[in-house]
C-alpha cells in the first residue's frame, strides 16, 4: 500500500512581508535552502496588512512555519537557512518520536 503525502499534511512555511527587495531575497533563499535539502514543502506568502497583523512580529520580512513566527526582521543567507530548517525538522521528528 502506497501512503501519498498531501499538502495539507506537510508544514506550512509562510514568508511575510510586503513585496520588498529584502522579502524577494528572503524567498529565493528559502527556495535554495528547500532545494537543497531536498524537501518538497509549500511556501506561501503573506502580503496583506490584515494577516500580518495575525503574527505576533515585530518586523519584515519574516519566515513562519505552521503559524509559529521562527525569524523576523532578517534575511538568513542559504547556509544559515539550511541549518535553521534541519534543526527545526530534527527537532520536530524527536518531539514526535517521544511522544509515542
């Protein structure tokens, strides 16, 4: 039997911004830094002044994943991102595997 992964069943990485020159480069990152991990996750952006105002941030742009606000007010080079993104998942798979 073949289990097939949905969308709805993944983690939701949301940039949020406006569309500026630091939101568009933040994107591209998280793109590469997805790429090269090789995950296959939605990214969505949020653009519109009532849902960011949904985040608890401070400032633009921001990455959040599954609602939860992980960076705000920087632009995380590939590198950094790719770590953030492992650790994030490592973590995510530890916490699931204790709770077994």
């Amino acid at each position: 039997m073949t289990v097939q992964n949905t969308y709805k069943d993944l983690p939701r990485l949301k940039i949020l911004g406006i569309n500026s020159s630091e939101m568009r480069i933040l994107r591209k990152n998280v793109e590469l830094a997805l790429q090269e991990l090789a995950l296959a996750l939605p990214l969505e952006q949020v653009e519109t002044l009532d849902q960011l105002l949904e985040y608890d941030i401070s400032g633009i742009p921001a990455l959040a994943l599954d609602g939860k606000v992980i960076l705000q007010r920087e632009v995380p080079s590939v590198h950094d991102l790719k770590i953030l993104l492992q650790n994030l998942f490592l973590l995510d798979s530890t916490n699931k595997n204790t709770e077994l």
